[in-house]
C-alpha cells in the first residue's frame, strides 16, 4: 500500500458499496458532491482514509484555505480526497464513500490507488456520481442518467450500456479503471438547468440519493434535501422573474418538460456536446476564480 494512501484504520465490511464524488468538471451545481455528503452526515459515516493531496492537486486551482480555531489559532485547511465508512440503513451492507475534489496531476496512479483500496475492502460495487448541466427546467424533477460498461451490469441493473465519446473527467477514469481490475462499476449523473449553474442543487442531489436506492434496494430518507429543494425553486424564480427573457425560455423549458413524453432515468445518456459544454462552463469558472485570485483585497 503506497504511502500516499493514508489509512488511520481498516474497518471491517459487509458487502460493501463504495460511492464516490469529486468537485469540479464532474459537480455541476455540487449536485454530485452534496449528495455524496449528504449520505455521509445522514448515515452517520467515519472517516478511516484519506489520499495525500500533495500529488495529485494544483494548489493554484482548488487553493487550500486558512481557518481561525476558536477565533485564535490560523490553520490551513488542504483540498482532500477522504473515505468514509457507514452502515446503509435498512440493509445488511456498509458503504465506503469516497469525497473529495478532482486531481489535477496522475489521474491513473490516483484510480488505482481508489480501486486498489476498494478490492481490499471487498467492494464488489463502485457508484460514481456526477451532475451536468442541461436544458431543463428547475421547476421540475432532475432527471438521472445510468450507465455502466459492464453490459452484465447493465442488463442485472437496468441501466444502459454507455456509448458516450468525448471529453471525460475523472469519473470516467476511475470508471474505466474499475473494469480493468474487474470491479463492477455503475455511472449516476443528475441534470442541473445551466442558467443557475453556480447556486448548489439539492435537486439535483435529491435525484441521485433517490437513485442510488432504487440500485442498492432501499430507501434513502430525503426529507431534508426536500425541504432545501423547496428553498432552492423559490429563490431561483424570485429571481428568475427579473429578467422577462429568462422567463420565456424557463416556460419553454417547462413546457418540453412537460409536453415530451420522458424516457427512462436509465436511458438519458448525456450527449458528447453536452458534457462538452460542460467542460468549457468549468474552463470559464476557473479562470474566474484564477482572476478573483490575483485581485488585491479591497
């Protein structure tokens, strides 16, 4: 086991699921991070490992942050890949879910390094989330791709073998490093409507959590992400209401929405334009942030 990988102990498991979440190219609106973290608080989940960040992440595009410890004592805080463990309610397996943001640098060393602690660990199943954005409606539900390149996963779970060819992240990295060590893997991505790209989602959350027990056969309690989605609707289309424009296409959208007959959550696979406009919208982000940066404090 590499140094790099940093175990604080090695639980014992019952068949478990690993799931896994990164910020960046792979989250848009956090849909896929703040479900991650969502199951991760409401599961009551503790954290055992985590990867050294020191080879994996550009410190000048996701920066470390410093914090005061009780108003006193400044401390920094580095960008960090951890691993949770946690009883799945309602079941006889755990989950090993994976939290953390996109490495920079050794995308392959880093997958093997995840796969390799999920094979110790005995998982047997990786769910990978992730969330795009799309020309959907925030009025309405989420809706949810599944895929999975294993086609006797595909058919055992519904879902749809992935034909996708373009641009990846690390999701579909580690995806690919799964079936090379013959772990099983499944792909989960919720849609997140573009024009409200930068405000968190826990609709989009909502969506995955939702799917994820339809997978793992069980119930997943969304109360609270309910309750944010709620909020969520009502600022947006306060807001929304300013411009008559966005209004117009936010109803167009309702009315596709509404109008064209739905396919199957397992059956919306994200085309190549957009994750590919998906990649220019975090392209754009970071440049802004990389401006934010260098602008002197007022």
């Amino acid at each position: 086991m590499t140094a790099e990988l940093r175990l604080a102990n090695r639980p014992v498991l019952r068949d478990p699921v690993m799931i896994a979440a990164f910020k960046g190219w792979n989250d848009g609106g956090q849909g896929a991070t703040l479900a991650a973290g969502y199951l991760t608080r409401l599961w009551k989940a503790e954290r055992f490992a985590d990867i050294d960040p020191e080879g994996f992440v550009d410190f000048q595009d996701v920066r470390p942050h410093v914090a005061l410890d009780e108003g006193m004592t400044r401390q920094i805080k580095w960008p960090e890949n951890a691993f949770y463990h946690a009883a799945i309610p309602g079941t006889s397996r755990d989950a090993v879910i994976l939290l953390g943001v996109e490495p920079s640098y050794r995308w392959r060393t880093f997958s093997d390094l995840v796969v390799g602690l999920a094979a110790e660990l005995g998982v047997e199943l990786v769910v990978t989330f992730g969330a795009l954005l799309a020309d959907v409606p925030h009025t309405r539900p989420a809706p949810v791709t599944g895929a999975a390149t294993d086609p006797a996963l595909v058919e055992e779970l519904g879902l749809q073998l992935s034909r996708y060819e373009g641009p990846t992240g690390i999701v579909g990295v580690l995806l690919d490093a799964c079936r090379a060590r013959g772990v099983r893997s499944v792909s989960l991505w919720s849609a997140v409507p573009h024009y409200v790209s930068l405000a968190p989602s826990p609709r989009a959350a909502r969506a995955l959590c939702e799917r994820l027990g339809d997978l793992l056969h069980c119930e997943v309690d969304v109360t609270e992400l309910v309750d944010a989605e709620r909020t969520y609707s009502e600022q947006i289309t306060e807001a929304v209401a300013e411009d008559e424009e966005t209004v117009a296409y936010v109803e167009e959208l309702e009315r596709r929405s509404d109008t064209i007959e739905p396919l199957a959550p397992e059956t919306r696979l994200p085309s190549g334009d957009a994750l590919a406009a998906e990649l220019t919208r975090f392209l754009r982000e970071r440049d802004r942030r990389d401006e934010a940066d260098e602008t002197p404090p007022a």
